[in-house]
C-alpha cells in the first residue's frame, strides 16, 4: 500500500476544514498528553506498618527524567491521614516497578530492612543512615530475594540464592529437557542466612538441597515457617510445600506436603497457627488456590470457608492476623478485589470491605492502634496508602502520590449478559466519557491470564485506556469464561472443555452486541486488542469475524503446536498446557487437531483487520521475535495493512516508561486512522488518507 508523498499535499488540499490534518493534530493532542500522564506517575511499590502502629515506611518509584527506569526511594511518616512523607533513602533504579525491596520494621520500630540490587540493607529511621547487612559475608554474585528481622531484633534472616553458574568460555554446553520453561534453567536452591546485626556473623540454617521461596518468624523468633520445594524439583513453583525450621538446631520439619503449590505461610502472632493459600490437594496447574490453617499444637490441616472461597473468589493472599482469631486477607471476587475477615471462632467469613471497584492489596494490621493498613487503587487512581479501623471500614488515604493527576471525567460500570452458549452469567466492565453520546466507537480490551479483570489503574496492561476515553472512545473489557472470582466450573471451563478460546471469543461477542444493541457501540467503528492470553484472542477473533476495524495484539502465542513443541519432553510444562488449555502434545493427533484449529496462525487466511503487532525481543519460549514474526508474515502475505514493532530490552510486557510512551503513542495513532479516520502525517504517507468510518460487515 505505497503512496506517493504528492498524495499529502493533494489530500490537505482537498480536505475540508473540519477534517483537516492540523485539527486532527489538535484533537489528538489531549489524549497523548493523558497518556504520557498516566505513564509518568508516582506509583507506590510497597510499604511497612511499624509494631507500635504509628509508623509507616513505603517506597515508590517514579520514571526517571530520562524515561529509561524508575528511580526508586523509601520515605517514612505517621499512619494517619495527610501527614507528609520524609524520604529516608534511593534505591537503585529499576527497568520496572515489579521490585520486592521486602521493607521490614524492627521490633523496637527504630530501624528498617530492605533489599535493592539483591542486596540488604539497614536503615536508621530517625538519622537516615545506610549500611549493607553482612557486607562481604554473601558469597559473590548471590542475590537476596527476601529479609525478615527475629522477633527479638537482633538478627535478620535472608533468603539468599545462589550464584548462577557461568557459562564455560569454550565448548557447548549440554541442555536438558527442563529449560524451556519460564524462568530458563532452575539453577542452585534459595538457602536461608541468619545475619547477626550487631557483629555482621553470618550462617546459613538451610543447606543446598532445599529452595526456599518464602519464609515467617514464629512469636517466639525459635522458628521459621517455609514455603520451599527440594532444588531437585523439576517444577519448584508448582510442588511447593510447607516446612518449619528450627532455629537452633537446623532441622527442617516437612509439616504440609500436598499436591499443588502451598505457599504464603504466615504465622499467628500467639503461635498456633500458620496461615497459608494451598491448592488443597488437589494438585493442578491451573493457580485455584485455597485458605489454609496448620494447627501447630496438633499438627491438624484445616480448609475452612472452603465453599465460600470455591464459589466466587481467587487465590486469597497477603495474610495479616489481626489477634490468633481474626485473619485478614485479599481476594478476588467477581471484578473487584476486596479485604476479607475470617473470624477462627465462629468459623465465620465476611467479606469487610465493599464492592466498590477497588483493588486492594498489601493488608497489615495493626493491633495496637487497632487499623488496617492497605493498598488501594482505582481505575481513576494510582495505588496509594490507605488505612482504616479494624471496626468498620471507613478507608482514609495515608499518602497522595500524585496530587496533580488530572484525568478525564469518565463513567465506569459493570455490565451484564449471557453467554453466546447461554451456560454461563457474564460480566464486563465499560469505561466511556463523562456525559458521552450514544453509538461510541468501541474498543474492547482483553485481559490476560486468563485472568480476572479488575479496574487497576491502567485496566489492562499495557493499554492507553485513559487517553482512549479522553480520545471519544468507549473501552469494554470482558470477563470471559476461564477467569477467576466466581465459581470453580467458570475457572475451570476452559481445560474443561478442551477449549482455549473459542468459548471466550463467543463470550466477548456476545458482549460486544450487547453494547450494540444498547446502543453504547457504534458497529462501524470496533477495535480490539489484548496482551498475553489476550492477544491469543484477539489474533483469533480477528480470524473468525471481519467486525473489527483495527486489531492491536501484544505478546500472545498464536502458534499453538510450535509453542508445546518446545517443551514437549519437559513434563512440568507439558502439565501447565494441558491444564490451562486441556491439550498439550504436539504428537498427539487429536490434541494436534484441536492446537490447529485454535491456533490464530492456522486461520491467518480469514483476516482482513489492520493489525498493530507489539513483542519483546526477550520474551520466554519463543513467543517474543519469532512468534510475532510469524504472525506479521502471515498477514503481509494476504496483504492485510500490518506493522511489527519489537521492543528492545523488553520480555513478557513493556515496562520501561519511555517504551511504554511509545507504545501509547503507536496504538493511539492505530485505532485513531482505521476507526475514526483521524490521521497523522506517518500514517497518511504509509496507508493514504483515512475514511472518516469503516463500514463494519453485517454478521461474522
């Protein structure tokens, strides 16, 4: 589609007033600028509540003036209501915001922990002075992953892991069937070091045959509760279990040993109980998890509010007791993500917070003021610190972030209708300008996972949603079968039925004509994209339907059988396809049939929409350059207006603010030319001068 420049000036020349190119420059100002703000905001990372209550101490972290990291900083303050933070420290800068500095207080309050760079540190509140913790103790090249001071202060322990090995300047070096998986070669194990705070001495309480992911400080600081897996594993997440370590004399205690993963163990500040999410026993790769209690005096596993939770909520996470019968967590549940109460006497669940689009996050209580402290965040707010009574729910923010956000007014709400089969109750959420008329263009973003959708800031990841609405355009984001919060059959419909996507395709259409036939969606102008999982159904819708103006897919597999190919010998990933898909070998002839026929580059053929295809050089198992290639190819080959950006420094998602910018400003100028025939000079040179709609085919 190669256009002479002297078609430019002919079109400027033509066009009339109202569509000309210096005011569709103008229109599109607002809405790049709302990008560009909500990319350059303060986000808060992680925070700490000091023992008396009164003390908090978060880091945030901010793009740097140059946008190649976010420049990160602890700052302290008092736990209530507008009171202003002191920084105390910088961290070193990240390539993201998925950082785990593990702030901890001291018991006395007077001092905090915290990692940076895979190293620990120790940092005087009141002074602001830094020191590494056992500096030149850690063996070389080892990265600290976790930090937890004892109870009594005087030691903090870390969990340490190992060195990668280097590779061997000649000769190759011999693979084995395990490396195709997220996370590339195991590596040695995470071994717990106890660091003596006041002489620096070091020693290791773990050995190397053990890989310890988390650990908890018994009340009495004797032991540690683990969350670890033998290094052997072939498939360390997934078989992790439960051990207690005694401190003095090194032993380790496997305590809950069921299939599946059981982690998070937190233990109850009077010492009966260790808090910890397990799947149950249950054993499959598909993350449900549950709630569990390990009774420390008997040894007694117990699953209560079991039915509650398996009716209509995720994984429940960030355990904080509030006394030893009152426990407090977060979990998702039917679009939000609320703080739940689990009263141990009565065996009681409430949920305490309301169903109000919140995401809540990061929960601690604190008994001696009697509050809990958490993160909250909104569609129309980055995450803050908020707090409130243990009493009643009435949230206060600690800290303002970014006092000078100013976003356009919006309408948010939760929508309902039935699935195209007619088995299954949908939701969605619609996001549309403030006072907005009917018969919008639509774009409808699809979450990845599949996972639950929830009204984070940023909705979906790596999507403008604010500058699309400040743009004019309604966004839809679809619940489809397969996600979590709500019943385990919903979760489990997807392996279940051996269907990745079909399914959910029919869900988000029949969501789509929902907003149609309301009203709410122009047909003429529909857009969709999706990242992950979301990009596998969005390059699979646009086969299936020519009802989509513009597509834009970000690092989503599209070639089934050549992705499990990759692991079909690696039994741990083998395992995760099929239960997440419900098929996974490639040299079956009936799971290859079905990889095929859900496959989006197995239907290339059927695609007429404008594709904007984004993937990371640095993706894992070949979903990055190759898979995005392949897909471009496929539709250069049918001519169907097509463009390949491959971010560089970039794996699964963009992180980096000033490639996140870019790639704002790329899908903004996609769904601006083919769905409202708004133009820029690089667009108009490319692919001519845009129509002002897209007559949309009647049907699929």
């Amino acid at each position: 589609m190669a256009h002479h420049k002297g078609l430019f000036a002919v079109f400027l020349a033509i066009a009339s007033p109202d569509v000309g190119l210096a005011r569709q420059q103008a229109e599109a100002r607002l809405p790049h600028a709302i990008a560009e703000a909500s990319i350059r905001v303060t986000e808060l990372v992680e925070f700490a509540v000091a023992p008396d209550g009164r003390t908090v101490a978060y880091v945030t972290a901010a793009p740097t003036s140059n946008g190649d990291a976010y420049a990160l900083s602890v700052w302290a303050s008092e736990a209530r209501k507008g009171s202003k933070g002191r920084k105390l420290a910088d961290l070193a800068d990240s390539p993201s915001t998925y950082v785990r500095p593990a702030l901890t207080f001291s018991p006395d309050g007077n001092r905090l922990a915290y990692l940076s760079a895979g190293q620990a540190h120790l940092l005087d509140v009141a002074t602001g002075r830094d020191r590494l913790i056992a500096e030149g103790r850690i063996p070389e090249g080892a990265v600290v992953t976790d930090a937890a001071w004892s109870p009594n202060g005087e030691d903090v322990a870390l969990i340490v892991a190992s060195p990668q090995p280097q590779e061997e300047a000649i000769g190759g070096k011999e693979m084995d069937v395990s490396w195709p998986y997220w996370g590339g070669d195991a590596g040695p194990g995470r071994r717990i070091l106890l660091v003596d705070v006041a002489s620096g001495g070091v020693e290791f309480l773990t050995g190397p045959d053990l890989d310890v992911a988390e650990m908890s400080w018994s009340p009495d600081g004797r032991r540690l509760a683990l969350a670890a897996t033998p290094s052997a594993s072939a498939d360390r997440f997934y078989e992790l279990d439960l051990y207690i370590l005694d401190r003095r004399s090194r032993t380790v205690t496997p305590i809950v040993k069921l299939e599946g993963v059981d982690n998070q163990p937190k233990w109850s500040p009077g010492g009966k109980w260790i808090a910890f999410a397990t799947q149950g026993g249950r054993g499959d790769k598909n993350w449900l998890q549950f709630l569990g209690l390990y009774n420390v005096e008997t040894g007694a596993i117990e699953n209560p509010a079991r039915a509650e939770l398996a009716a209509g909520m995720g994984t429940p996470r960030d355990f904080s007791w509030g006394s030893d019968a009152l426990l407090y967590f977060v979990g998702d549940h039917r679009l939000h993500t609320p703080i739940f109460e689990l009263d141990l006497t009565s065996a009681r669940l409430r949920r305490f917070s309301p169903l109000d689009h919140q995401i809540l996050s990061g929960v601690s209580v604190s008994p001696a003021t009697r509050a809990i402290l958490f993160g909250c965040e909104s569609f129309a707010r980055p995450r803050e610190l908020c707090q409130s009574p243990m009493a009643d729910f009435k949230p206060q923010l600690v800290t303002d972030l970014n006092p000078k956000l100013k976003l356009p007014p919006h309408k948010l709400e939760t929508i309902s209708w039935k699935s195209e089969d007619g088995r299954w109750d949908l939701e969605g959420v619609l996001i549309r300008p403030a006072g907005a008329a009917s018969r919008l263009p639509l774009v409808t973003l699809i979450e990845g996972g599949p996972s639950m959708v929830r009204t984070h800031f940023g909705l979906v990841q790596q999507y403008p949603v604010h500058a699309l609405v400040a743009g004019g355009y309604a966004v839809f984001a679809p619940n489809t079968r397969g996600r979590g919060g709500y019943s385990k059959a919903f979760r489990q419909a997807i392996p279940d039925n051996k269907d990745f996507v079909k399914g959910a395709f029919g869900d988000m259409m029949s969501g789509v004509d929902k907003l149609v036939r309301d009203g709410v969606a122009d047909p003429e102008r529909l857009g969709i994209a999706g990242f992950s999982y979301g990009a596998v159904l969005t390059a699979y819708s646009i086969s299936q339907t020519k009802r989509f103006g513009a597509a834009s897919i970000n690092d989503g597999p599209v070639d089934f059988p050549e992705t499990m190919a990759l692991g079909a010998a690696n039994l741990a990933l083998q395992q995760h396809w099929q239960h997440q898909t419900g098929f996974s070998d490639p040299y079956d002839i009936e799971d290859l049939s079905r990889m095929k026929a859900q496959s989006p580059i197995c239907h290339v053929a059927n695609v007429r929409t404008p594709s904007l295809l984004e993937y990371g050089r640095h993706d894992f198992g070949g979903v990055g350059e190759m898979m995005g290639g392949k897909l471009f190819q496929g539709l250069r080959r049918f001519e169907i207006p097509s463009e390949f950006i491959l971010y560089p420094r970039t794996g699964h998602g963009i992180y980096e603010p000033r490639l996140r910018k870019e790639s704002a400003r790329r899908n903004l100028e996609w769904f601006d030319y083919w769905l409202l025939g708004r133009a820029t000079e690089r667009m108009i040179l490319k692919y001519g001068p845009p129509h002002q709609s897209r007559r949309a085919s009647s049907g699929r």
